[in-house]
C-alpha cells in the first residue's frame, strides 16, 4: 500500500510481497573433519593457519592434495575424500566443507616431529571462544552464515569413537538437521555388533537417534600413501566415509528422496570381513544386521559390494516412518526450505491477503513433489489454523499453521504368496473344463 501522505504527480511504488518462492537449500552437502599433513604442502605456519580450524570447500577430487596434502599413514582428510570422490558419477557428489583441526607446531612427538595420533577429542569437539569463534566440530555451524546451508551428513571418521565425539555429533545433527555417521571399530563380528545395540556390548552404540547411521564392517582399499610400508597393499579402511560417498553421489543422480541402499560402492576391493547374503533366507548376516538398524554391505556373484541398509540407528525402537534414512532427509530439506520462506515474511501484517499468499505459495511447493515419474510425496497440505489460532494469539503476534505430507515409501520387504494351482495343468493340455471323470 502507498503512503497515505498527500502527493501531486506520477510516482513508482514498490510492492514488497515478502518471500515469493519457497526454494530449496542445497541437499548434497557434507561436513568433514579431522587430520591432514598440511605442513607437506604448506611450508610457512601463516601459510598453515589458513588450513587449521577454517572450513574449506572440497568439490574436485584434484583440489585435496592441494589443499590438505597427500595421501599419509595416520591422516584422514585425504584418505576419506578420495574415498567419497570415487562414488563420483557423472553428476558428481557435491560440496563438502573439510575442516583439518591437526596444527604441526603443536600435535608433536617427543622428536618433535608432527604426529597426528596426538590430536584429541577435545581437538575434535572444538570450542567456542570468548570471542564467539568456533573450532572443531562447531564448525559445522557457520556454514550457514559463510555458504547459505547447513551440511546434511556429519563427519569424525576415525574419531567418532572417541568419548563425547558422537554425543557432540548427535547435538550438532540435530539443531542442523543433519545425519552423521558412526563405524563399528575394526574386527568386531556380527555378533558384537548387534550386541553393541544393546547395554553390554563391547562397545557403544546403544542409541535411538533417528539422525544416527550406524557402519559396518570396514572396506579394504589400496593404501595410497607411497611412503608406507603396505603401500600398493589393500588396507581396511572404515565404512563411514564409502558411504557418505554413496549418499552424496545418490542425492546428486537421483534426489534426496532415494535411499542410499542397493548401490555400488565403487573405489574398494571389497569388504574387510565377510558378510553373510543369501536371498531370501531371513537368517543371514545382512538380514540380522539391517533388523538391528545397522547399515552393512552385500555381495553378489557379479554384481559387487553394494551398500544394505535403509534405516537409521532409530530402527527398531522407533516405528514411525522417520526411521527410514531418506524419509527424514526429505522432511529436513522441506523443513529449511519452509522455514526460510517464512523467515521472508517474519514480522509483517497479519492480513487475510498475507496469510492467503503464504498458504498458496506453500502448497505449491509441497505440490511440486507430487508431480512427474519419481514424486518425493504422495500428498502435501498446508493450511493456516483457523481453530488454534485465537485473537488472543493474534493480539500476541503468534499464528499457527497445519503441514501434513506423506513421503513416498521404498520396496523394502517384497513378499510373493505362491501355490499351485493344477486348473493351470487343463490350460496347458488342452483338456475338457468339467471335472467329474463320469462325463464323457
């Protein structure tokens, strides 16, 4: 509306309508951190402190060594982003941002040589200083603020084990609307894994979190560090990373809304340890490991290690459709993309038109992903609450308002009922429709 100040003559008036589209942030995003050998690439320590504790987008395979330096015994950064980059189809696998948290001037041995086994949890976690600048795993917050999202997979390969690493994996999931992924140490079998589930596992992976994505067994891939004394050799190397490859490359070729599982995992040998498939037999490692909630892999004669698995540490204690992993990735993109288009029209006037306006443009997001061959929903509404919402709500500036969609479901479990049936035999031969042998 223009200003009701009188005015003489012509004059242009600008119509803020607030938000007008409700648009997406990016889904194939991640956040990585741990250690790189930087003082091989970097020679100076002003140099390095561009490289320690600063977040850094890796979108090319050809930027890591440049960046973070080779591949090394004992360093993760670039050993797991070759190990994502090799899930890279012809869409590639996105944006990560890579945070290196080991500083050579201080993570030494009692030679004075840089090691990186000296980096700690604490190193990991990170802090905020008094200045309110994050460090660590804390990170992963500014990304929103420097890059205009937030990462959708979080990870501490090679640290989540570390006591308060998942706990701050977990904190940071959730407030981002993240998933981060956790792997099984080295060597444990199926039964310590499923046993982990539970309160006297030998290790810790009793939890719900819907946000947590639970790896095993390690994959053997080739050591990539020519100064190593195995190097050429295949070498475990923990899952975590394979798979955040394959999600990322999914959400690139497919869309958010597809599950990781059944898909290649390009880049490895094969998988360190054994995993039991047998089609069809409800016994076998895969089937008792995807019943606990855990994310494993499958081989099969002529088809290669595939990830198995659709559903987050959730399962089986939680029952309802957020337990499957692309079920709560769908509702967290649609979750930013709604809450930011709102954001637009934060603190204006609460008029029929606004509400009208905001609803329209809603629904037609949620619409859009019932549409086309490959819909992400089945059905999207989204209505102001005309019930809930009171003129003394209204007097006190709060409206609510109804979403409810249903994301689209996976074949997961495909039961075939058969029997035989020998009126089938009469169709094949020819014979006569009766059934009493009396007529002839």
């Amino acid at each position: 509306m223009a200003s009701s100040e009188r005015y003489f003559g012509p004059e242009v008036v600008d119509v803020d309508e607030g938000g007008l589209l409700v648009r997406e942030l990016k889904a194939a995003t991640a956040f990585l951190i741990g250690t790189a050998p930087i003082h091989e690439v970097h020679a100076t320590p002003a140099a390095r402190a561009a490289y320690i504790n600063k977040p850094i987008l890796i979108r090319r395979q050809s930027d890591i060594t440049r960046h973070f330096g080779p591949v090394r015994d004992g360093y993760t950064i670039p050993q797991k982003l070759n190990a994502m980059f090799s899930k890279a189809r012809t869409a590639g696998i996105g944006t990560i941002c890579v945070v290196n948290v080991f500083d050579p001037a201080v993570h030494k041995d009692g030679a004075n040589t840089p090691d990186p086994s000296r980096v700690t949890a604490l190193d990991i976690i990170g802090t905020f200083d008094a200045a309110g600048n994050p460090s660590g795993l804390k990170l992963a917050y500014s990304c929103y603020q420097a890059y205009g999202w937030f990462p959708k997979i979080l990870l501490a390969t090679g640290f989540d084990g570390l006591s308060g690493v998942r706990a701050e994996l977990g904190v940071i999931a959730g407030r981002i609307r993240a998933r981060y992924l956790l792997d099984a140490p080295l060597g444990v079998t199926v039964q310590q894994v499923i046993e982990a589930r539970g309160p006297s596992g030998s290790f810790d992976w009793q939890t719900s979190d819907r946000r947590a994505i639970l790896c095993w067994p390690h994959m053997k891939v080739v050591n990539l560090d020519p100064a190593s004394s195995t190097a050429g050799k295949p070498i475990a190397d923990a899952y975590s990373a394979h798979l955040a490859g394959v999600m990322l490359s999914s959400v690139m070729e497919y869309g958010y809304h597809h599950s990781p599982s059944n898909r290649p995992i390009a880049g490895i040998e094969e998988a360190a340890q054994q995993v039991l498939y047998i089609p069809g037999d409800k016994t076998s490692d895969v089937q008792e490991l995807r019943g606990a909630g855990i994310v494993t892999v499958e081989e099969r004669w002529g088809k290669g290690p595939h990830v198995s698995g659709n559903r987050s540490a959730a399962y089986p204690t939680v029952t309802d459709m957020r337990n499957f992993i692309h079920v709560q990735f769908i509702e967290d993109v649609m979750d930013e993309a709604i809450l930011h288009f709102l954001d637009e029209w934060k603190d204006r006037n609460a008029n029929p038109a606004s509400l009208e306006k905001v609803e329209d443009r809603i629904n037609a997001y949620g619409l859009s992903k019932t549409v086309g061959k490959d819909p992400a929903l089945y059905d999207f509404r989204f209505s102001f609450d005309r019930k809930k919402t009171t003129p003394a709500s209204i007097a006190d500036g709060w409206l609510y308002w109804r979403q409810d969609y249903a994301p689209v479901g996976l074949m997961e479990r495909l039961t075939v009922e058969r029997s035989i049936n020998i009126d089938l035999i009469r169709n094949a031969l020819g014979l006569a429709t009766t059934t009493d042998p009396q007529v002839a």
